[in-house]
C-alpha cells in the first residue's frame, strides 16, 4: 500500500517513532553547531568560520580615521551522503491503526539511524591531529596507564591557552535545535568502561559526579561527572581500538590480548568544534511499502532510491 492508504495518524505515530528513537542516541550531536539544509537545496552545504579580531592598541589620533580591520572568514563545504536501510515483514499489515509489527520496526530502525549517524560523527571527529596520551607518554603503542587528572589539566591548559571557548548551551532533545545555557566548560567523550577510572579520581583528582552537582539544571544527556574543567559524557559507542597499547601496568586489565593494552579514545572540544544538519523530518522519514490481503504493493524499491522515465506509444502501420 502506499503512505497515503495509512492513515496521518499513523503515519505520524511511525513518523515520531522512529525520529524519538533515533534522537535518544545523538551523543555527539547534541554538542554540534546546527545547520538545518532547506528543501531542495543540493547535496552540499557551506560552513563559515571567522577569525578573531586582534587588540587594538594603536592610541587613535584626533580626527584621524584609523585604517581598520579586515575579519577573516574561513569557508568549509561539506557534502550530504545518504545512509539507510530497511527491513521485511512478512505479516499482512494494518493500514488504518496502529500495526504492532511496523510500531517494532520503526523502533529498530530509528535505533539503527541514531547509531548509524552517531558513529558517522564520531569517525569524523577522531580524524583531528591534536592528541595527548594518558601519563605523560608520546604514542598509542606505548600507553600502558590508567587516565589521570594530569592529563585533563594538561589538555584543559592547551584549550585554554589556544583560546577555545567552552560549551555555553546546550541543545534541548525534544527539538534538537532550541538551546538553554549551562555552565561553561570543555566537552570530553569517552566510552562508558571509562566510569571507574573516573570515580576513583574523585578523592584523590578532584572528580565531581554528576549526583554531587548543586543543580540538575543542565546535565547534558549522558553525563557523569566533571573533572579539571571538563564535562564527562559516556557511551558505549566511544571508539576502542583493542590490544594497540603496552604492556599493561598492574592493575590494568586487558579485554583481548593480556600482553597489550586495550586503548581507548576520548574526544575533548569547546564550542564551535564541529557543525552538523540536524535531525528532522526534512532529511529523515519513514517509508512503509505494506502489502495488503491482495499483494499488489511492488516492495522492489524499499528505500525510493530509483526514479524512472519511459514512453510507450501506441501504433499500426499498413502496406499499401
């Protein structure tokens, strides 16, 4: 059947579920400059940075026009890629309420696109040159240690001293766009195993969890805790990459191979790092192609991907 044999309230329920579901799993959106694409736009879209102003020392002459500065604008194009997929289902469907089976498929699938869009992201941020490793060493393969608070300081000096400003806002879920302020500090992502090594910084490095906070207003989603100026958020969908350490240090364990030591990656920003096209219901939707009791609806094209343009004529010819 087509969208239009649903009826709007089902499409909206399907519609809703599957962009509730995947907004719930954007850890690395949430912190992105939004650039929403307008309808019929292209595939590719412009980004603009400007350069900070220096001071201006130079004491001005009376009635004497200073010459002026000229804002630096730095301009970054990205290209729009489509990522999808789908799913059968075998049962005959319901069109005018709320079908069970497509109700699970819509949850799944927007699982699927929040952690397919997720991972993009992330994969994009780890290609940034700029990495410290845990105690003080020089390169993945010789890590071996635990995190420690030096670190982070280390790390918050050079955001600082390179003038980084800190996360100010943060983007309320429900909408994925509006904003609400929150106390300024840098942005660290990490992985979720991350938790213990935090925690046990908290007598002796100065680590805050996030229960100790003087306010709930503000926690961004999936935060723990802070730490040498910077907010933690953990998710299991932060990037390890197995056994490409040292030889572990006592006490650390390796999940994979006992001789080197498992190495995971934490991505620490301030505001302005990365821009991003939000989630919405212009670059995202649901496509249901259901068949009904008489199996007429064509599934060949799940995904609407191809258009096609043809001409038929009807026609005689008689020899004289």
């Amino acid at each position: 059947m087509k969208a239009a044999d649903f009826s709007r309230a089902a499409l909206t329920f399907y519609e809703k579920t599957l962009l509730t579901t995947s907004r719930s799993l954007l850890t690395y959106a949430q912190f992105g400059e939004k650039f929403p694409m307008k309808d019929k736009s292209g595939k590719t879209i412009n980004f603009a940075r400007y350069a900070d102003l220096s001071a201006a020392t130079t004491e001005l002459g009376e009635a004497i026009t200073p010459v002026g500065s000229k804002i630096l604008k730095s301009e970054i194009t990205a290209t729009l890629r489509q990522y999808g997929d789908w799913v059968g289902i075998s049962d005959v469907t319901t069109m005018t309420g709320f079908d069970p089976e497509i109700t699970i498929a819509a949850e799944k699938l927007g699982r699927q696109q929040g952690l397919t869009l997720d991972t993009v992201l992330r994969n994009e941020l780890m290609q940034g040159t700029n990495e410290v490793f845990a105690n003080g060493k020089t390169s993945t393969e010789t890590i071996k240690d635990k995190i420690q608070k030096a670190d982070f300081q280390k790390i918050h000096r050079f955001l600082r001293s390179n003038d980084v400003p800190m996360i100010t806002k943060m983007i309320d879920p429900s909408t994925g766009i509006a904003t609400q302020p929150v106390p300024a500090a840098y942005i660290a992502i990490g992985h979720t195993d991350m938790i213990t090594d935090l925690e046990d910084l908290e007598a002796s490095g100065g680590f805050v969890p996030v229960h100790k906070y003087a306010s709930s207003r503000g926690v961004f989603e999936g935060e723990v805790g802070t730490l040498a100026g910077i907010r933690f958020i953990l998710t299991s969908n932060a990037p390890i990459t197995y056994a490409a350490g040292d030889t572990p240090s006592s006490g650390i364990q390796a999940s994979v191979n006992a001789s080197k030591t498992d190495v995971y990656s934490t991505i620490i920003f301030g505001e302005g790092a990365f821009a991003e096209v939000p989630l919405n219901k212009g670059n995202s939707g649901i496509i249901i192609k259901a068949k009904g009791a008489k199996d007429t609806m064509d599934t060949s094209d799940p995904l609407n991907q191809r258009s096609t343009v043809g001409q038929v004529t009807s026609a005689f010819a008689i020899a004289a």
